[in-house]
C-alpha cells in the first residue's frame, strides 16, 4: 500500500474496516493470475492464412520467443504488450490459457486486453505498454491491479476518511500497519507564477474562501496517464481524460485534496478572483450544461466571466485540453454550508463538491498542491512557478479531556497510555498534566468537538465489543413507561381513525415552495438553508398536499378507493411556539362500490364531517358546543368547505372537492 507499511491480508483489512465503523459494502478481488504476467515485444507480425481479421504474431518476453494468434487491431512491430503464457488463469473470461491451434496455426499464450484482465470493459484492442519498460519488469506493478477494490461507506461527519489516506490512518491507529509519511518533495520555484489571486470578498463573508493557494506549470505535456493510475481511476469508477486532469482525480482520492487546473492561455487577465456572483451571469460547465446564477454563488472569474464554481466544477472555456502546454493549479478550503446551498440550487453533483461541503482539512491546499506537483513533474515533465496564496491562519482546537469520562461513558477500563496512543495515531496531539490532559484535534477532523467525542474516537479503535453487556436482575423492577398528554392523544386519534378505515402515512415534514405558498406558507423563515432537495426546499404549512401527492400516486397505480391520515407536525413560523401537531385526513374514491346488490356510493361531505365528530368525541372535546361555518383557508374550494370552532377557536376545517395532481392547479 502507498499509505500503510501492514502485513494484513484482505480479510483481516476488511475486518478492521467494519471494527472501526468504516463499513465494507463490496470486496473486488482480481482472479486473474497477474504474477505470470510478462512484458512481450512484438518482432514480427503477419497475417493469419486462413482468417482475414486475425494476425500471427512472433513475440520475445524474458529470454524466450513464441508465437501467439491475435485478433486485436492495434499489434506492431517493435511495440510492446502484456503477455500471459499458457498456464496463466484469465478472470476476465475465465479460462486457463493453454497451446490451442486456431485455424491451423499454433498460439501459445494471449496478448491481453483491459476487459480480459478486469481492468475495464474495454476490448477493442490490447494493452500497450511504453517503450520505456524493460521485458524483465514486473508488469502488474506497472498496471496497479495487484490490490483488491474495497468499497467502504462513508459516514457524513468523516469527511477525512474520502481519501486512501484517511482509512489508512484508522488502520494504524488500530495496529494494522504502519502510517508511511506522506511524500512531500517539493520542486524548486524556476519561475514566478503567471496568475496572481484576488479574494474580493467583504470582510464578513471572508469566512466562504478562508484559505486558497495556486501554482503555474509550463511546458508540460497532456498525454495520456500511466497505466496505473488509468487502472485506479477506472477502479474508482473515474473516467481517465488526460494526465492533468487524471491527476487532480488521482490526488483528491489518493489524499483526500480536490484540486482544479485552468489553461492558463485561455484565461483573460492575469489574475483570478474569488468574489459572490452577480444575478443572471451565466456560467458554462465542463459537464456541457449553462447554468443561470444567483446574488450567493461562490464563484472563481478572470476579466472575462465566470471560470469556475467554487469548490463545484470547473468552467469549459478555460479547462484542460490534449493541447495544454501551461496551466495554473488551484486549491483552495470553502465554506461548506455555501457549497451544499450552490450544488442544490444548481442541481449539480460532483466528487469534489461532496467532499468539500463534509468539510476539508485547513491544511490541505498547500499540502496538495506541492504532493500534486511531483506527481505533475514525473508524468508530464515541465517546471513550476512558486506558489502563490491568500490564507487565513487557524489553529487547532484544543479540548480539556478527563480520562475518567471514558469509564463512566462505556464501562471500560483503559490505560492511560493505550488512550495517549490511540489518540497520537489518529493525528491527535496531547499535553499531559496530573489531572487533566489538552488534546489539540488536527485540523482534518472537524466533527470532534467535546471529551465525549473523544471517547467515542478511543472506544470505536479499542473496540465496541469490549463495552461490557450488563443483564438486569431477573427481580428488577422495570417501570412501565407514561404516556404524556400530547403522546395520549396522537396515539388516540391513530386508533380512532384506523378503526374507521383510514391508513396512516408518514410524510416528509417538507414542500417545495410553490405548494408551501399554495397552502399558506413559504416565507423566508421557513425556507430550509440545506434542503436534502430541490423539492424539499420548505417546511410544511399543511399536511394537505402531502396526502394529496399520495393519493396522486396511488391512483397512478390502479388503487382508487383511499383513506388516509396523517399525524405530524406543520410550521406557521421559526419559533417553537409556532409549530402545530395535527391530524390530517384525506379520502378519495366510492365509500361503497357498484355490485349486484349496492349502487355505487362516493364519499361526500357528511361522512369527512362524521369522521371528524367522532375524532373529537375520542379526544374529549365539547362537541356539543361546537358551533360550523362556512369560512374555510384560501385552498379549500368556497361553498364546498367548512370549519368547526369553539368560541373564537378553530378547531378543524374541511371540504369536499375533486381531486387533481398538485403540479397542476387545485
């Protein structure tokens, strides 16, 4: 491994993972037997007498010569190729090579494609090699598949964890191996950069672009990648495009550190600026779209426009293309809570916009982009600038941490010294006095924030299985739990309404806004910051649409005949006085269908006007004091809704109206 020094077979990494709540959702293991593998220099190549897409080709690898019959277009003289000699176990299709004669021509081994070795799906043509690679060289060290794909879910807080590295510092801090340094051989300045930074933003928003760094490269060439890192992108599931770009991909998931490059001949100007945008500028994409945005936008923009949606995707007119020769590298910290509102309000989902909105280690712009400009110098050649940058300082919180707390919290006793090197590896640094210690937290970890969250990054590497089970005497008393006065009567209309023929559903508690405006709501104070979507932007007035929407689909769906209700709270204001538990009821469709022996008999008025009587005789109410009239909210149709009230107190509405799809007008 790049980042961890272990012993560790897969199983036992796989099982470390789920120990430390880093959660293994898949497991690819290569079948194919890549130790056979074999660098092969085509000398000579002919075409197969007996079939027109076929060539026979004389092949040297190590010190020996052969013949192999191949069907791919891309064989040539002096080329070289992966070879795999009979004997060699093909994964991708299964099958161990042998001495075969195709076509009355002896073949003795494969020239192998990307699919045959479960690199990709790609089987047009097989696997060059460059010249550079010796016949004696290891060729799965070239090709990067000797290791297994493991695919891990990542919980939102351990945005950290987005990076090889970060899973890889986990291990070690449980013992699985050895945290390697991390490589940072930084180039020498041999020219000052061609772009300068310009943060022009107000002093109380500097908060969305704290820190941002660049550096210019010249002369380099965009070719295509190595085939190793082509192999890892294609891993992650990362199309490679060329070796720029493939490294701004390779260096956000090998460490974490989503970086963006611009051609530096198609910017205008030479400096770029960080600023909000302007209402109605247009933005073009790297995804091909045009996006119209807003007054809030955290945007990157030479003299010209906008290049580049902060922390989001980059600009198509000046990306990287094959005839890139100099480029301006970019890394930057953005508010995450500014990047989560942008890619909603746009719609646009990308890698680094998902790491950057779980929050980015406040170092990691320099430390990626001199661990990029290795990368940059080695595969594409070319110089550097020095680096430029325009960075707040920020210093690591530090939390008074009591180890007695672990005890009390989990019931496990651990030693101070097993908790100072756990805490070490995980990138923690602790001062120790008698009583209590000062664990400063690394910058990388922004979900640590009390002692408590400390114990649970102690107990989660010394293991969740040592918390000790404790059983309840058999004689122990346990109290039965009370209900109170708004749980009693939630739990009393459920029962009411279920025993007359309604369902329950449980909804979400938000709307979009032109129905939260249609019922009586979308204000700004009930706009959410960080909706989970565009059609979830507000919360909930009414519970009314809801039901509607899935009557709506249930209809779509042949069920005609509907009763359903709802229990849960809706939102007349931001305060918590103005939040309402309500029940909600919807029915739709015939309270009796046509057969031999019963006509046809739909739900009217009465019997929505009974259901809710008999709601509130359960409920305790003074029904007899109840007094009706024909007011009803804006939504209900006039002449056709009703409300009860007690005194000036509204205590239900309701109507009776058809029913249309909430997209239309109701």
């Amino acid at each position: 491994m790049d980042h961890l020094d272990t012993s560790a077979d897969v199983n036992e990494i796989v099982d470390s993972l789920n120990k430390i709540g880093l959660e293994v959702s898949s497991l690819k293991t290569y079948k194919t037997d890549f130790k056979n593998l074999k660098v092969a220099k085509i000398v000579d190549v002919k075409k197969h007498p007996n079939a027109d897409k076929l060539n026979v080709c004389t092949i040297k690898f190590d010190e020996t010569q052969t013949q192999v019959v191949c069907g791919a277009p891309n064989v040539y003289v002096n080329k070289k190729y992966v070879f795999a000699p009979s004997g060699t176990y093909i994964g991708g299709i299964d099958l161990t090579l042998k001495k075969a004669i195709i076509r009355d021509v002896e073949s003795d081994g494969m020239l192998c494609s990307e699919r045959e070795l479960e690199i990709s799906d790609d089987h047009e043509g097989i696997i060059e090699l460059p010249d550079s690679i010796n016949l004696n060289d290891d060729v799965s060290n070239y090709l990067g598949i000797n290791d297994p794909i493991i695919e891990i879910e990542i919980t939102p807080n351990r945005g950290d964890c987005l990076g090889v590295r970060g899973i890889a510092r986990d291990l070690s801090a449980l013992g699985i191996g050895d945290l390697k340094p991390l490589k940072l051989n930084n180039l020498n300045d041999e020219f000052k950069s061609s772009i300068n930074w310009k943060v022009n933003l107000p002093d109380e928003k500097k908060y969305l672009c704290p820190s941002i760094f660049g550096r210019s490269f010249r002369n380099v060439k965009n070719l295509k990648s190595p085939q190793w890192m082509v192999n890892r992108l294609l891993a992650v599931g990362l199309r490679p495009i060329s070796s720029i770009v493939d490294i701004t991909n390779y260096v956000m998931m090998d460490i974490g550190r989503p970086l963006h490059a611009y051609d530096v001949n198609k910017i205008k100007g030479k400096t770029l600026t960080v600023r909000v945008s302007k209402k109605g500028e247009q933005f073009n994409a790297l995804n091909g779209k045009t996006y119209e945005l807003d007054d809030s936008t955290l945007v990157i923009c030479d003299e010209k426009g906008v290049d580049d949606l902060a922390g989001i995707m980059g600009g198509l007119r000046t990306g990287i293309d094959e005839n890139t020769t100099e480029f301006f590298l970019e890394a930057a910290i953005f508010c995450p809570t500014s990047i989560a509102k942008t890619g909603r309000y746009l719609n646009i989902n990308s890698d680094a916009r998902y790491r950057f909105e779980r929050g980015l280690d406040f170092n990691s712009p320099e430390v990626g982009v001199i661990y990029a400009s290795k990368l940059i110098n080695d595969i594409c050649g070319g110089s550097c600038s020095n680096i430029i940058s325009v960075a707040q300082k920020k210093s690591n919180k530090n939390i008074i941490f009591d180890n007695k707390i672990i005890k009390k919290l989990t019931d496990v006793d651990i030693a101070e010294s097993n908790v100072e090197i756990i805490l070490k590896k995980l990138g923690f640094e602790v001062e120790k006095n008698n009583k209590n210690w000062k664990v400063y937290v690394p910058l990388w970890r922004n979900d640590v924030e009390r002692s408590e969250d400390l114990v649970e990054e102690i107990i989660r590497i010394f293991g969740y299985e040592k918390i000790p089970t404790n059983v309840l005497p058999v004689k122990s008393y346990i109290t039965k739990p009370s209900l109170g006065l708004k749980q009693r009567l939630s739990l009393y209309s459920r029962k009411c309404l279920s025993t007359r023929g309604f369902n329950e559903v449980i909804t979400f508690s938000f709307l979009d806004k032109l129905n939260a405006k249609r019922f009586g709501g979308g204000g700004e104070n009930l706009n959410l910051v960080n909706p989970i979507s565009s059609e979830l932007s507000d919360l909930r007035p009414s519970i009314i649409p809801n039901l509607i929407n899935v009557c709506n689909e249930n209809i779509k769906r042949g069920f005609n005949n509907i009763s359903l209700f709802e229990v849960g709270p809706i939102f007349k204001g931001d305060n918590s006085e103005d939040q309402y538990n309500v029940v909600t009821g919807i029915r739709c469709g015939n309270k009796t269908n046509k057969n031999w022996k019963n006509i046809e008999v739909k739900f009217d008025f009465y019997d929505i006007k009974s259901d809710i009587i008999a709601l509130l005789n359960i409920l305790e109410f003074p029904v007899s004091r109840l007094k009706i009239y024909s007011e009803a909210p804006d939504y209900f149709h006039p002449g056709r809704s009703a409300l009860f009230k007690l005194g000036n107190l509204i205590i239900s509405s309701f109507a009776i109206s058809m029913l249309y799809n909430l997209n239309n007008k109701l």
